[in-house]
C-alpha cells in the first residue's frame, strides 16, 4: 500500500499537470452566454468524462508498455522530460496561449450556438492531456491492485478540485486578475519543473545509471 507521503507527492504532481486554476478562465470563455445550470451540465460532463479516460489510462498503461518492450526507467525518464517541457510552456505562458487556442477552435465562427465543450477541449486535451496520462502511467508502474486504487483516488480528488474552479470559476477570474492568474502559472511551473527532474533521477537510478559495476 502506498505511504501517505507518495499519495501527497501524487495528489501534487497531478494537480499541477492539470492545473485546475488555469482551467477556470478557460471554462468560463467556453461557456460564455450559457445559463448556470448549462454550466453545470457541461462541467459534469466534463469531469465524469475525464474521470473515465484517467482510469482507462491509469489500467492499460503499463501493459501497453510491457506490450512494445519498453522499461519502466526509461518510461520515466522520458515522461520526466515531457512533464519538464510542460513546465517550461506554464513558465513562459506557451502552455495557457495553446489552452486559448483549443477552445478557439471548439467555439470559433462555425461553432454552433449550442456546442457542447465538455468533452473537446475540456476533458480532452485539457484535463487530461499528454502530461497527465504520463503521469499517471508513471505513478502505477510498480503498484499493486490497492496502489492503483489508492492512485485512482488520488485522480479523482484533484478532479473534484477541476469541479470546484468550475463552480468558482466566474469569482476567481475576476478576483485573480490576468496578473494573479500569471503569478499562480508561474509557481506551479516550478513545482512541476522540480517534479519532473525528480522523475528523471529516479530513471536513472532505476537504470542504473552512474551506479558503480559488481565489484568494482
């Protein structure tokens, strides 16, 4: 069973990937001129949606890589320096101008006035995009049926954290401000930064990496 201490390490890492508090502008763009309860149905879509697809990540991920002949170390290098490069987009603000992209695209001109958001670009790719799916992938390499679980668990808390800026989204944007929602970007950022450099030590270590040869 998986320590308090790697649940938090968890919980905090998927947090920053999907980083709840960037989404609630975005959510509000998204649904602009829809009712409260359209809002409501479409945020609940949304997280039910992502919930599902976490779990299909989270039970077919490792088999997928035993399945193409890939090792654990080297998964985990390689989904610490992706998660490295989406720290670097949240630090520079490539990652939110690419997020206003994907919901330009799910609302531009052709859209109709009742385009439903919360499956594209809600749940995929915002919520759960390439970093999260690498994460969780990541997490669940060498855990047990009540690791997974546990993990699961952990998915679904930071989801219920998404339908919460969902139902605050309005008051937040306008309290944070762009310059508030910047600063909040920035030091997730880091956190991520620091997060997947961590991964890649791991990798390496697991690699062996640097370790001394029998007997020398």
């Amino acid at each position: 069973m998986l320590d308090l201490a790697t649940l938090i390490t968890a919980f905090t890492t998927l947090f920053v990937i999907v980083d709840p508090i960037g989404l609630a502008p975005l959510f509000v763009a998204m649904t602009a001129g829809m009712s409260a309860a359209q809002r409501r149905r479409v945020a609940a879509r949304a997280i039910i949606t992502s919930a599902g697809l976490m779990l299909l990540f989270l039970v077919l991920g490792d088999a997928v890589l035993r399945f193409i002949g890939i090792s654990v170390p080297a998964f985990r290098i390689a989904g610490g320096v992706l998660l490295f490069l989406t720290a670097l987009d949240m630090l520079f603000e490539r990652r939110q101008a690419r997020r206003r992209d994907n919901a330009e695209e799910a609302s531009g001109p052709d859209t109709e006035p009742d385009h439903d958001p919360s499956i594209f670009p809600l749940a995929l790719p915002l919520i759960v995009g390439p970093g999260a799916i690498t994460t969780l992938i990541l997490l669940t390499a060498e855990a047990d049926v009540t690791g997974y679980a546990a993990i699961y668990g952990v998915a679904l808390a930071v989801l219920g954290t998404v339908w919460i800026a969902f139902k605050l989204a309005g008051p937040l944007a306008r309290v944070l401000g762009p310059v508030g929602l910047n600063v909040v970007t920035r030091v997730l950022g880091m956190l991520l930064a620091a997060l997947a450099v961590q991964f890649i030590i791991d990798g390496l270590h697991g690699s062996g990496f640097g370790m001394p040869f029998p007997g020398a």
